[in-house]
C-alpha cells in the first residue's frame, strides 16, 4: 500500500465532500430552510406512490440507519480489520470513535441549520429533530463507507459483491427517509457529503498515523498478491 498516495487520496476526496456540503449548506441557510430545487418534485412522487408493502419495506430499511445497529456494524468492520485481537480492539475502538464523533459534529451543525422537516402530513413515519442533514442518512452513510474499507482492505477476492450491497444498504436508508417524507431530498445529499467528507478525513489521519502493520492486506485480500 502507498501510504501517502492513500492519505492524499482520502483527504482529496473528503476535501471535495466538505466542500460541496459547505456550498449546499449556504444555500439551506441562505433559503431560510425552504425546499430546494427537486426537493418538492421528489415528495410529491413519494406522497403519490406509497402502497402498503413499499412503506412497511421502507420502514424497516429506515429502522436499521439509527440505535445500535450501526454502532455494531462499524465494531464488525473493525474486528474485520483488524490482523491480531489487540488490533481488532484497537480497530473497533476508532471506528466507534469515527461513528461517534461524526455524530456529535452531525447534530452540531443539525442545530445550527434549523431547518424544519416536510410538513407532517407527508410523513408515513416518526421523526424528530431539525431536517440538515439528515441524521439517519449521515449515520448509514459513516457506517457503510466504514464497512467498504474494512472488507476493502481484508476481504478475500470475491468480496466486491458484499461491497456493492454494503454501499446499496447506505444509499436505501437515505432514499427511505425521503420516500417516508420525513426528509427533503437535499437533506439526504447533504448527509451523504457530511458523511463521505468525515470518512475522507479520518481516513487520512488513519493511513498517516496507524502503523504500517495494521493496513497491510490479509494473504487473498486483493492487494496481497501484488505485494507480494
């Protein structure tokens, strides 16, 4: 693994996300909070095509973006990391510390943005709290990009299927908040940029300041061979 081709690459990456959030929160803020752009046309679709097996579907994916399970997935995702037991610990430990404080920096700026959700008449599920970004988007986001890396860096070949499905899972549980009318469809975009720029971030600091040792690819991972 280049280690500074990697750190440079995730923090490019995150770099670009932090940016594009900064410029869609400055339009939230400018607007006062009001429905941008697609964000009227998309509930709208919503509203109109809500059968009971697609709502009850869209609850359960909705449920599973919020309380323990993602907390439990990103220990998963450190375990699966991880080479020894000491580094698993010590991978579950960051990756909770990742989901974590990327919560806590979510909510901050949620509080600051004040933006108010769709009108409650639209909702097909509960919800509380301010609308940008989306909390349940941000938080299956964080856990998804932490998932991918992990099975990126451990995972034998054949693991880009669980992958796709992993990022599919994130990406649903955002869309789900929408559909349910709960959310403005740029309050998911801006939780998915919240979150792509947070993991971009930490995963600089990681490449840069874990030792060389706890990034090497297992034997079979896909990076294994051409070590090598």
């Amino acid at each position: 693994m280049n280690r500074e081709g990697t750190a440079e690459l995730a923090g490019s990456a995150g770099l670009g996300a932090w940016v594009a959030f900064a410029v869609l929160a400055m339009v939230v803020f400018g607007r006062g909070g009001s429905p941008l752009w697609l964000d009227d046309g998309f509930l709208a679709w919503a509203t109109a095509h809500r059968p009971e097996a697609a709502v009850s579907l869209a609850r359960g994916v909705t449920a599973t973006g919020t309380g323990v399970v993602p907390y439990v997935l990103v220990a998963v995702a450190g375990v699966v990391a991880g080479r020894t037991a000491r580094q698993r610990l010590l991978a579950a430990a960051l990756c909770l510390a990742c989901l974590g404080l990327g919560q806590a920096l979510r909510y901050g700026v949620m509080e600051l943005a004040h933006r108010p959700r769709p009108p409650h008449l639209d909702w097909a599920t509960h919800a509380s709290g301010w609308a940008f970004p989306s909390g349940h988007t941000t938080t299956a986001a964080l856990t998804a990009g932490t998932l991918v890396v992990a099975l990126t860096l451990r995972a034998p070949r054949g693991g880009t299927a669980l992958r796709i499905a992993v990022a599919c899972w994130g990406l649903l549980v955002g869309l789900s908040r929408c559909y349910l009318g709960v959310h403005w469809l740029s309050d998911v975009l801006g939780g998915w940029l919240f979150a792509a720029g947070w993991l971009g971030a930490c995963g600089c600091a990681a490449v840069r300041l874990l030792p060389a040792s706890a990034l090497a690819p297992r034997a079979g991972a896909p990076d294994a061979g051409r070590r090598a």
